[in-house]
C-alpha cells in the first residue's frame, strides 16, 4: 500500500461513517436536499438508502407533497419491505392524495408487519368511515381504543362514527370519554366532543313530566 493511499483510505472511512449517520437522520431536518445528496451519493448501498427516501418523503408528508412523498415512500418499502413505518406513512400520503382504497391496503400492510401499535388502527378507522365502510371502521376504531385507551381523539372518531350509523347512546359515551381524557397539546378534540354532546342533547325531544291526576 502506496504512502498516499492511507489518507485516502481514511477519508473515505470517515465518508463512510457520515454518509451512515446522514441516511438515517437526514429526515430528521427540514432540507429535502440533504437526503437527495445522500441517495445520489450512496446509490449502491441498498436498505439502507430506505432511509433517505423516507426521510425525503416525511420532510414531504410534512409540506402536504402527496405526490412526492408516495413516491419516495415506494422507493424506501421496494428496498426495505418489512417497516411497518413505511407502509403506515406512505398510507397517510395515499389517505390525504385521496386514494382511500390503497391507504387501507398499507394501513393492513403496516399492522400485519406490526400489529401492537395504535395508530395504524386509528388512521385506517378514518380512512374507512372516509370510504363510507363504518361497519369496519369501528371495528378498527375499537382495536385503537383497546390499545391505547387515553387517545380522546380515537374515541371521537368512534362516536362519530356511530352517530352516522344511528347509534346515538354510543356516540355520547364516545363524546364523554373524550371529555374526560387528557386534553393532550391543543383542545380541539374536546372542543368537538362538547360541540357533538351538545347537539346530541338539543336533538332530544324535551321530556315533560307527566301530568298528576
């Protein structure tokens, strides 16, 4: 080995070890350009270049690029097939582009590579009850709520959706559930659920007493 290939050598190990650490952080900061220099200049390192194109593809997710983040988010499964992550990210793409059917197809994808988490549930809950399914959307609404019981805005979905299936005495305890949950970093949720409440309670008849004899 030559006098000059040492440095060389170095370098490039030094190269090596930043281009690792940047392909699976490169997500992590708001500069789409940082993981399309790592996928450029990595090409031939195969999984874990799934990486950059998640990464790409949630900076992405975050700016509302549908198209863009579907994209990279096939990339990243078509090397790394056995993330649930990918699969449930590349269904919220799909669920906010409108392709309603194939976000259900990721979310099972997602929940059969990892079936604890409750999200995955939840988000497909909502992609179902968005396709007018709300048979089966409570039924993933329930897996959500089993799993994660403190998620207030799990159960106003649920009720919700059992308010457009007719089942007003479910919605309310949906509704109160809510309520009663942590409010968790804004108020919206309960706001909602004190907004169906309330319509609940002005579309019941008023219940006079009965009159003595």
């Amino acid at each position: 080995m030559t006098k000059a290939a040492v440095p060389l050598l170095i370098v490039l190990g030094v190269l090596i070890g930043l281009s690792t650490h940047t392909v699976v952080n490169c997500g992590d900061e708001d500069e789409p350009d940082i993981c399309s220099a790592v996928i450029g200049f990595s090409p031939l390192r195969g999984s874990l270049i799934a990486f950059a194109y998640e990464g790409r593809g949630r900076i992405a997710l975050r700016h509302g690029d549908w198209q863009r983040a579907i994209a990279d988010f096939d990339e990243a499964i078509h090397l790394n097939p056995n993330r649930a992550s990918l699969y449930r990210d590349r269904a919220q793409a799909r669920r906010q582009n409108g392709d309603l059917e194939l976000a259900i197809e990721d979310y099972d994808e997602a929940i059969a590579h990892d079936p604890r988490h409750a999200a995955p549930y939840h988000q497909r809950g909502l992609a179902l009850a968005a396709t007018g399914d709300l048979d089966r959307a409570i039924l993933s609404y329930n897996t959500a709520v089993r799993l994660d019981p403190s998620d207030a805005q799990a159960r106003l979905d649920r009720g919700l959706a059992f308010l457009a299936r007719g089942q007003a005495d479910d919605a309310r305890a949906d509704f109160e559930a809510a309520l009663a949950l942590p409010a968790g970093k804004d108020g919206r949720t309960r706001d909602a659920a004190r907004a169906k409440l309330a319509e609940l309670a002005s579309a019941e008849p008023n219940q006079a007493p009965a009159p003595r004899r």
